[in-house]
C-alpha cells in the first residue's frame, strides 16, 4: 500500500515545538515534502538558525516518519527563516526582522563585551547580524572589534557599516576625530540614536543588537521611543548594587513598553584553567535570582575569564579569539536562547498562533 501525504503529515502532527506549544505541521515549518515509492524527504523551516533545540525536533521527525509502515529512507533539511516582523509606515528599519537592546543599569557590568560576542554567536550560525553602538558618550564597539581606525563611507545619502567578523556595525565612534569627547544633551542624544538607526544602509538583517549606555538616560528612553524593539536584554553581575540598578532600567523599558526577553549574568564563576574547578569570585545577587525577582527568563551566565578582556583590549572578540574556552560556550548557548525569544516575541506580535485559550498564548520562556 502507497505511502500518502496524510500519513507523513499526521505523523509530523506528534512533534511539538517546545516554546511554542504547536506542532511544526500546524505551525507550517514542513517544506516541500515529497515521497518516491518508500522514501520520504522533506524540509523543516525554524524560525532561526541559532534554534537550539534543532537536533531535537530533527531527531523526533526521524522516529516519526520512519515509524510509519513501508517508509524506507527518510531525508530531512533542517532550514530557517527568521520572521519579518509587521512594519509601520515611519518604521526606521523596515528591513530588520529583529531589534533588541543590550542594557544594564550600570557601567562596567561587561554589557559591550556581551553585545559583541552575542553578536558574532548569532552569526556563526549563519543568521545576518548587525550592531549598533548607541553609547553616544563612551562608543567602544570599534576599540572591541577592531576597527578604531575605520571611517564609513557614504552611498547616497546613507552610510555604510564597516563589517567585521560578519558583521554590520556602526557607532558613533567611526565618525568622531581620536580623543574628542561628547557633550551633548538631551535632545542631541536623541537625534544621534536616530541617525544611526535611519541613516545607516542596515540591509536586511535577521538581528541587529544595539549596544546602550548604562543607566535609564536619553539614549535608552530614545530608543525604546524611536526603534521597533522585540526586546531588551538585561546584563548584570553577581552583586548587590548591580542587580538593583539593573531593577531599575526594568521599570524604565516596562513604562516604555519595551518588552524584557532576560538577564544574562556576566563575570559569575572563575574557572581554573588547570584544574577546572569553579570559584565564585562575588557574593552578591545572581542573575538567576535577579530574573526570578523580576519574573523575567534567564539566559545564562558568562563565566569571569581574563582572557575575555585580555581580546577586547587587542581589537579581537574573545568567542574568536579563544573559542576554546568556557566563556565561547556560554555566549554560543545565550544567544541560542536569545534567538529563542526572538522567534516567540515574533510569533506573538504577528498572531500567527491563535489558540482559542488566551492563556495558552506564547509567552518568553521561563528560566530553565
């Protein structure tokens, strides 16, 4: 007896997203099936590819499919598509899928060795990446990557990112003069984080991270005011000070209705590069807690390791210049998760999921 679309297709009905709570047949992620006497091939389309739970569902529609009776040979392409999210008619970046905002409540918390890293993980999955440096007063993107001696050019009357590691980039800093410092107020501030948003030949960009000052300034209000935000990302560390600020800057994204997709916890645990062992080098509030307080998702922790600022001070993100090191594999695992979020916020804002119970609704994941 044929093997029919209807048997291959109920079969693929078992295997459930985990954040969405739909089945990927449902949620239209299965692409071109076709089937050739016992064989079975088809695509599964993720909404990322930093999804990090692809081996899983590529696995589950393996034992699906090929427990159908006749099947033989069963080919599967795990592909993605970041979702366009809706625009506006003023929208800023109407060719960026996904905008979020690296936070924190206060400096020297490591927000822009996180943008950096988080940034260039995404890209290596393969996902279009850009970074924007909105720190007006302190822009250090350029130092960080390697290009403080880069000007943009100019085509037409947009400007053009430098590209580094994979990524766009543009900050502040490739147009000032070396030493000059920023004395702006208000409403400069304001018109600056504009510019980069709408002057900048963005292209098409599944993620484009923006790297913020600390505090609850101008530069943060006008973002939340100015950019279509999926989210923001909150960076802290393990102390006391640095978790209550970092509260604070959530209020301030909250009554802006900027949606918070997390806490990433940065410089938690040391760990010995001889014997592996890990010392926990501060005592105050963890990011985990901070999250639960906050009743937000908890993407994980970056362990503190000095070779992370030892390649941020040579111009060389640390995820490349030591990818064998724990702190790689803690960015990599972050902005998996990150890119998680992003595809639930999408899924929730577009309506593409409509189940008859409000509560069943998708919502970012809680912490794990």
């Amino acid at each position: 007896m044929p093997i029919t679309e209807t048997q291959v297709l109920d079969a693929l009905r078992n295997v459930v997203d985990p954040d969405l709570h739909r089945d990927i047949v449902t949620l239209g992620f299965v692409k071109d099936l076709v089937i050739e006497d016992s064989n079975v091939s088809f695509k599964v389309q993720l909404t990322t590819p930093a999804c990090p739970v692809k081996e899983i569902l590529e696995a589950e529609c393996y034992e699906r499919v090929g427990a159908i009776a006749g099947v033989g040979k069963v080919t599967i392409e795990m592909t993605s598509q970041v979702r366009q999210r809706e625009t506006k008619q003023d929208d800023l970046i109407p060719n960026v899928k996904h905008c979020i905002a690296i936070a924190s409540g206060k400096g020297g918390v490591g927000k822009s060795t996180c943008a950096v890293n988080l940034a260039i993980a995404l890209a290596q999955t393969g996902a279009k990446v850009g970074l924007m440096d909105a720190d007006v007063y302190g822009p250090s993107i350029p130092l960080m990557m390697g290009a403080q001696d880069e000007k943009p050019y100019t085509r037409g009357s947009k400007i053009l990112p430098i590209q580094r590691y994979g990524i766009h980039m543009m900050s502040l800093g490739f147009l000032l003069e070396e030493g000059q410092a920023v004395l702006w107020r208000g409403p400069m501030v304001a018109g600056t984080v504009r510019q980069l948003l709408a002057d900048v030949e963005w292209g098409d960009l599944d993620y484009l991270l923006v790297d913020l000052p600390p505090g609850t300034g101008d530069a943060p209000m006008s973002l939340a005011q100015l950019a279509p935000l999926t989210g923001v990302v909150i960076v802290t560390t393990p102390h006391h000070v640095a978790a209550n600020i970092a509260g604070k800057s959530v209020q301030l994204f909250r009554r802006l209705n900027a949606p918070i997709m997390g806490v990433i916890e940065n410089m938690a645990g040391f760990v010995c590069p001889n014997c592996n062992t890990v010392t926990q080098i501060f005592s105050g509030t963890t990011g985990e807690a901070l999250s639960e307080t906050l009743q937000v998702p908890y993407l994980g922790s970056v362990p503190l390791d000095p070779s992370v600022s030892d390649a941020s001070d040579k111009g060389i993100p640390s995820i490349v210049a030591r990818p064998e090191r724990p702190q790689a594999d803690a960015f990599k695992e972050i902005a998996g998760k990150l890119a998680r979020q992003a595809s639930i916020a999408g899924f929730t804002r577009k309506d593409l999921i409509k189940p008859t119970d409000p509560a069943e609704r998708p919502k970012f994941a809680p912490a794990e």
